[in-house]
C-alpha cells in the first residue's frame, strides 16, 4: 500500500515581519506550527518539517535541516525530505507539502491533493484566481526524477509545470481563502481576526 508523508516548509526569514520565525507565531493563541501539523494528523506515515531552526519537541514531527533554505527558498526543503526519504520510498508514495503560515487549511487538504497527484504526478492547491505552489502533493518517484533534471535555485512552480500538475481548486468549498498567509503584519491581523470571528 503506498504512503503518504507530510511536509511543513518553515524556512523562510519572514524578513517583512521583521524576522521573526513564523512558525512561532501565534494565531488565535495557537502556535503555527502546532496549527498546521494538525491537519496531518492520523492522515500520513510521518510528518516532516523542514527548517532545523525551530523546536519541534511538543509536537509528533521529525525535523529536517534545511540549511539553504534562506537562499534558495521552499524547494530547498522540498529537496531536504526528499533526500532523508530516498533511500526508503516505494513507487506510489507521496509527499504533501505546505508552508508554514497557512493556519487555516481545509479539513479534506491531504486527501483531496494526494488524490490529484496520483493521476498527474503532481498537484497544487489554489483558492480562485489565487494558486499556491508550495502547497502541493508529489509522487516521490516523479518529484525525486525532477528534481535531479531542475537547478538548485528552482521554485516549486518549475517542478509543478514540469509534472503536468493538476489544479485543486477550493473555491467551490471555502467562503473565504483556507491558504491565506502571513507576509505583512497586516496579514497576521487579519488572520487573527478571523481565528476570533470563528472561535479558533
């Protein structure tokens, strides 16, 4: 039966909120990172996230070093579980990968992706008019062809579009944006907001 493995990208600098690490920052009083392990959770064989600069001893996750990740961006730890996995992953297996600062995914986000992937290879979550590269599933078979025959200094869209990926659309399913993220500290507010409107 084939696996699916999870992936949190937490190795940016959030240099807009003045450095800061998302994924301790708080929405609705819980931290980031805890909030998007969540919708993981009882859903893959093992949970990754990639940064090597966080505490993850309170939550279930194994953390990957991702030391280029500030100069190369999320493919960076993209390429970091697929390298811990390449030794032990079997045709089929999948990788669902998210950032960090998405506190609000849908509750079908594992499954309705993986799902996807497993026809193209690939898919992308979007929201509309709105797409979201780093959230995204991969066959690790194809991912790991691609990212051999991709330069180091590739974003997630390149490996996307070199895979045919499928578009998942959730704007039929969320009112409003469940990949809204954190840039601006004007994005944080209004996300708070919205954990305080719907009592999360």
């Amino acid at each position: 039966m084939s696996r699916i493995f999870g992936l949190i990208l937490a190795g940016g600098e959030g240099s807009r909120l003045g450095g800061v690490r998302k994924a301790d920052l708080r929405i609705g009083g819980v931290r980031l990172l805890q909030r998007v392990a969540g919708a993981f959770e009882g859903k893959v064989a093992e949970l990754f996230v990639a940064s090597g600069q966080i505490d993850v001893s309170d939550l279930a996750l194994t953390s990957l070093r991702d030391e280029s990740a500030i100069s190369t961006g999320p493919l960076a730890g993209i390429r970091a579980a697929v390298r811990h996995l390449e030794k032990t992953f079997d045709s089929g297996d999948m990788l669902v990968s998210v950032a960090v600062d998405t506190p609000f995914l849908p509750p079908d986000y594992v499954e309705r992706l993986s799902q996807a992937a497993a026809k193209t290879g690939a898919a992308y979550a979007a929201w509309g008019e709105s797409i979201y590269p780093t959230n995204s599933a991969w066959q690790l078979t194809a991912l790991s062809d691609a990212l051999e025959a991709t330069s180091e200094s590739a974003g997630p869209k390149a490996i996307l579009h070199k895979l045919g990926a499928a578009r998942v659309d959730w704007s039929a399913n969320a009112a409003v944006d469940p990949f809204a993220n954190i840039n601006t500290l004007d994005d944080l507010i209004a996300l708070q907001r919205r954990a305080i409107r719907l009592g999360i």
